[in-house]
C-alpha cells in the first residue's frame, strides 16, 4: 500500500537540548524541547503527533464502517488525549483517551456505539498502539 515518513533532530542533552520534526510531504514542521513535551512549554511533542494521527485514523476508519452499512456519516469528529505519565519511574504513553462525536442522519445510538467499538480496535492506529490502553467516549449529535 504506502510507505509514510518523518524526520526528527535532536540537538544537544535532553533537559537543555531542542529538536524539530518534519513530515515527508512538507505539511508539518514543528518545534519541540524538554519543556514542550514533559511541561507546557512552546512547540509540539511525539505524544501530540501520536494523538493527531490517532483521531485523524479513527475518524477515517469510523466514517468508512458507517458509510459500508449504509449511514453515511455527515461529520466524525474525534479528539484523541495520549497520556505520557512515569510508569516504573520512567516516562509511558499509558492510556489514550478517543473522543468522537458525530453526526449520522438515520442512524439509533446503539447501532452507533457499535460501529465506533469496531473503529477503535479496526483502525490502524489503534493496532499499531494496541500495547496501551484505549478508552472510547462515543456519542452522535444532532
């Protein structure tokens, strides 16, 4: 099917050092330190790219199991949360949270929840993650 890259840099130790992360395709640059990733400093982190590609890969696998039984989705909108908290006092992705609403005309709540517990596990992000835990927080609007 595709092969998908990026690049990272780090330059100089972990507390004082600075890095930047580049997609293949150009559409993301970023920025990212110590501060950015284990405080609340400037610039992105891995964890915040895990989640981006985590909710963008949900709401695709999501809209496509919907759109198959027939209930074309109007909008999936997915936040995904990555916890990055010290497990055996060093640092670990442990849980990720997934936050979906979305709108599909026509369809009951149930039949829903039910294509979204196949999303979360189809996916192949959440394959590819499949080593941390997983919450799902599914519901429609409108």
């Amino acid at each position: 099917m595709s092969v998908r890259s990026a690049q990272a840099e780090w330059q100089g130790d972990l507390p004082k050092g600075k890095g930047t992360i580049r997609t293949e395709t150009g559409s993301f640059s970023g920025q990212y330190s110590f501060s950015s990733r284990f405080e609340e400093g400037t610039g992105t982190n891995p964890e915040e790219l895990i989640a981006a590609a985590h909710a963008g890969c949900f709401s695709m696998a999501l809209s496509n199991i919907l759109a198959g039984a027939g209930h074309t989705p109007t909008s999936v909108k997915t936040t995904a949360r990555v916890h990055l908290n010290k497990v055996e006092g060093a640092p670990a992705i442990n849980l990720i949270e997934l936050v979906c609403r979305a709108v599909v005309p026509g369809l009951d709540e149930a039949t829903f929840l039910e294509h979204a517990g196949k999303a979360k596990v189809g996916c192949p992000v959440s394959k590819a993650l499949s080593a941390v835990d997983i919450k799902l927080d599914a519901a429609l609007e409108g």
